[in-house]
C-alpha cells in the first residue's frame, strides 16, 4: 500500500506539473503577437525529398503548436536562390531560416567547419550526430563560433544523405593506389581538396549546377557525394563506379537569423527548437531509407558497386587522415582539431562502439 501511495503521489505531482507548463504555454502564447517566418531550400517541392520533408514536418509542428500564432512560408525549388546564396539572406534576415545549408556553404567564411572534415573519423551517421549536436559540448562550441561570426543561429543538425563517397568513370576504386591521376570534382572547402591530394587524385572544385554536365563531357573523371545527393543529380547516369568508402561525413545545419531569433518571445523560440527537431527526425528517416534503396537504381543504370573491407578503409585513412589533419589544424588550431578528436572518442565509448 505504501508503494502505491508514493507511485500516485509521484503521478500526481508530474500530471500537475505537466498542467502547469501547459497553461503556462497557453498563456505566454495568448499575449504573443503573430510571427511570419520564411525558410527556403533549393530541392524540389517533393515531401519524399529529405529537404522537403524537412521543411514541412517544420511547418506542421510550428504551427501546430503555436495555435497558428507563428505561420511558416516555404520556398522550395530555388525559387529565392541556390544553397550558397540563402546563408547570406539569413544574414540580412530576408528570409529567416535556410533549409539546405551543407558544410561547403559557409566554409568560404566559416572556416572553421573544416573541422568536420577529418577524413574516416566516424563509424556512422548515429556517431557523427552525436557529436555535432547542438546541445552537446562540441557541436554547442562549433556552432556557437559560427554564431558568433556570422550571425547564423544552428538550430540542428542533420546528415546531407550520410557519408560522402567516390565515384568515377576511369576505374574501380578499391585503394589510395586506383586514385592516383583522378580529376575528382569536390565541393569549395579546402580540407576536402587537401584529402583528394592525399589519396593522390587531382581536386577540381566545380558548382553542384554544373556537375552533370562536367562529369558527362569528362571535364573531370569523377566526385564525391553522399548517396542521396548523387541520385539528386542523377549522377548514376554519368558516373560508372562508386566506391562506398565512406570519407566523410555530409552534414546540413538549419541556421535562422539570431538576431531575428533572440527578439521572439520566450514560448515561441521554445516551438521552433522543438520545430527543428521534428525537421531533423524527419530528414534523418527519410536519408535512411534512401541509402537503403538507391543501390539497385545505381546498378540499374550499369553502375558497379564497391563496398571496401576494413582492411582497405584502414588504408585510405592511412594515406589521407594525417596529412589532412595537419592541414586543418593549420586552418582552424590545434584546440579545437584537440577538442573533435576528443568527442569523437568519447562519442565511440558513450554509443558502446568501444569499451
């Protein structure tokens, strides 16, 4: 009898708890005034592309929860710019959240991000989550930096389709060696141009709208891209070998205006943190399911397919983890190359991945 009595009162007081943060949210919310707020992204309006999808799991739950206080306007397809440009409408506060913002986007002025780009540092997308986290002490201290220099407010972090991966038309890939003479087409972030030269291969940064085209008059012989984002390109109809070796990890952030952000009231910066999550979860499913079925569209279109063992993996970090490493650590310092390998380590123990 005593444990029941103590169990109900513990009931009681959580229930009564809850009741209390419920009326407390209705009322903050009946003296709130109305907000707009605009978020662009420039993937197809298809809510089966993880941007999209994104992006209206956002949308539902904002203002849901808000009692339709706070309206959210998407603006998909590139109708307000490509992924380069919206960080800086951010900025401005032309638009107030961005949707498709990947590590290359806002390396041109955040260098820093390279930090992210350690070569074979993270076991899994899970792994790579943990530690770029918003809320945990790596992630809060990245993109606290990134707030503070630019004005761009992380909300969360989710996976750009997983980890990214080569793909040529020369040859199959199965170590640094097959590499060597490559054109590899990669994004405007140096630590991903020094990792192609490591690996012995020629980095060519060319824009994402011109890679189709590039990789079909061989301007290049190959790139790298996560699988999702190599389907979004229908770069399986021009490349013939992908190698899923898995070198980094591809990364989206979903910045707002801070300024923009700090001046809402209480409750409703509440609902778009929780709003950003749901846009995680979201996006984070549908990348999932991606990578689990691409694999026979790509064969389909005549693509082979190669999974390396542990074995080779260990050779490509070999060849590109240290030289990179000493790259980046002249571009961003030794702290904070110290404080990532540190919380990809704990990471590995926190997750079971080691003991």
């Amino acid at each position: 009898m005593k444990k029941i009595l103590i169990l109900s009162l513990v009931f009681l007081v959580l229930f009564s708890m809850g009741v209390l943060a419920a009326d407390y949210r209705q009322e903050a919310l009946d003296n709130a005034k109305p907000v707009e707020m605009a978020i662009a992204h420039p993937e197809p309006p298809d809510p089966t592309n993880y941007v999209q999808a994104a992006a209206l799991a956002f949308k539902d739950y904002v203002e849901r929860e808000s009692n339709g206080k706070i309206t959210v306007e998407i603006s998909p397809g590139g109708q307000l710019g490509d992924s380069a440009e919206m960080p800086q409408q951010v900025q401005m506060n032309v638009i107030q959240g961005a949707m498709s913002v990947a590590e290359g986007h806002i390396a041109p002025y955040f260098g820093k991000v390279q930090v992210t780009a350690i070569p074979y540092l993270f076991r899994s997308v899970d792994h790579a989550l943990y530690v770029l986290d918003v809320d945990r002490p790596f992630g809060e201290k990245l993109w606290g930096m990134l707030e503070e220099e630019t004005g761009l407010k992380v909300l969360t972090v989710w996976d750009n389709g997983g980890f990214r991966c080569f793909t040529n038309n020369k040859r199959p890939i199965h170590s640094p060696a097959d590499m060597k003479g490559l054109k590899i087409r990669t994004m405007q972030i140096p630590a991903h141009m020094e990792m192609v030269k490591a690996l012995g291969a020629n980095p060519t940064p060319i824009a994402w709208t011109e890679l189709y085209n590039a990789l079909q008059l061989n301007v290049v012989d190959g790139q790298e891209n996560a699988i999702p984002t190599i389907d979004l390109g229908r770069l399986q109809e021009v490349q013939k070998y992908l190698t899923l070796d898995r070198h980094v990890f591809s990364l989206h952030i979903f910045p707002v205006n801070a300024k923009w952000f700090n001046g809402l009231p209480a409750v409703y910066q509440e609902i778009i943190k929780e709003g950003a999550i749901q846009a995680q979860d979201a996006a984070t499913r549908q990348t999932r399911v991606l990578r689990s079925t691409l694999m026979e569209d790509f064969r389909n279109h005549g693509m082979e397919i190669y999974d390396p063992t542990g074995e080779e993996i260990n050779a490509f970090r070999e060849a590109a983890q240290k030289p990179v490493l000493k790259f980046i650590r002249e571009q961003v310092g030794d702290e904070l190359v110290d404080e990532m390998l540190a919380a990809s380590a704990q990471a590995e123990k926190d997750m079971g991945y080691v003991k």
